[in-house]
C-alpha cells in the first residue's frame, strides 16, 4: 500500500442536474496514482456545509495532500485553479435555496488565498500529455470556490497542500478522459 494519502472530493449534481461530472471522474479515478493512496468523498453543494464537510474528512482523513474537484459549464478542459476568493455570490440557489449576494467567506481573512498544490505546472503537465488542460485565474464564487478558500484556510500553516480543479460539465469530456487527465496532474505532484 503506498504511504502518501490524497483525498480527492467530488460535488453531488446541482441546479437541476441528474449527475455532476466532478463525482463522475472521482469515482473513475483509480484507487492509487504515483505516490497516492486516494481516498474520494461526495460533497453536497452547498455553501458553507460543503467546506465543513471537507474540512472534517481532512480532520479524519489527515491526508498528505488535497484535490476538490467540482464541475464547470461552459469550458472544454480541466483547470486547475490557482487562487481562490473571500467571496460568496449565488448566481443560482444552492441545494438548500441559498444565493447569497457578495457575502464574505471569512471575517477579517485574506482578500485571496493562492492554491499551495503546483496548479500551473498540473495544467501544464495535462497539456503536455495531449489532453485538454489550462490553469483558471478563477474558481468563481459560487460553492467550489467556498470550499477552496475554506480548506486553503484551514491548512495555512501546516504541510498539506490543496488546490481545486473544475473540470468540463454538459459532456464535453467522459469522466474517464477526465480522469486520465486528473492522473497524469496528481503524478506531476509526485
Ligand atoms: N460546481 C459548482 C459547485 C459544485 C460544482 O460542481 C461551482 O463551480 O462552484
């Protein structure tokens, strides 16, 4: 078994969705990649719970690095994020009819908190292997970027690093290519 632990998130489908492709590719992942044992949780999507939810499984977990995934209309590949926002805005409801308007995510935290995974290097990594992946200046505001700055925040100061990678909604890419492109960024990590 290997030693290293990486927990891997995924989000249950939202605004009216049968399936959210960030769960799909988590569960199409395999049980080990390079280094990692992975571990895989479903977050509900939800502001604020979903971040406590992640925060616990790390708390139960203690694993050796963090990768959120979540899914994005709209783009044709897999970004990893690099900096996540002190914001929370609802374009639409979340599970439980929430949309909050330009509400801040920590009183008196920091306007931003950059990914502490390599993003460009991940998203760099994806291209070079022939798959689509670009690194994202912005996780939005809507519950991936939630549960970014909630867990970056939790483990400033300690040794395990996270970064958030959306990845393409709507079928533009099969779970499995995208979780052929999620291996080969959590191998570039080592
Ligand atoms: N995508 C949403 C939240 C859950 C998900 O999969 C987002 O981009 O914020």
């Amino acid at each position: 078994m290997k030693e290293k632990t990486l927990l891997v998130t995924g989000f249950e489908p939202f605004g009216g969705k049968d399936i959210n492709m960030s769960w799909e590719a988590a569960a199409a992942l395999p049980e080990e990649i390079g280094a990692y044992r992975l571990v895989k949780r479903k977050l509900p999507t939800v502001f604020r719970k979903a971040g406590a939810l992640a925060i616990g499984a790390i708390e139960e977990i203690k694993p050796d690095a963090v990768i959120c995934l979540g899914e994005a209309g709209g783009q044709s590949a897999v970004t990893p994020e690099l900096v996540a926002l002190n914001l929370r805005f609802g374009r639409i409801p979340d599970n439980e009819g929430q949309a909050p308007r330009d509400e801040v995510i920590s009183e008196g935290g920091e306007n931003a908190l950059f990914s502490t995974l390599p993003a460009r290097k991940m998203a760099e990594a994806i291209a070079a292997a022939g798959k689509p992946g670009e690194l994202s200046l912005s996780a939005g505001l809507f519950v991936c970027n939630d549960v970014m700055y909630q867990v970056l925040e939790h483990l400033k100061g300690s040794e395990v690093p996270m970064d958030f990678i959306h990845v393409p909604a709507d079928g533009e890419m099969t779970a499995e290519e995208i979780a052929a492109a999620l291996t080969v960024a959590i191998e570039s990590i080592g």
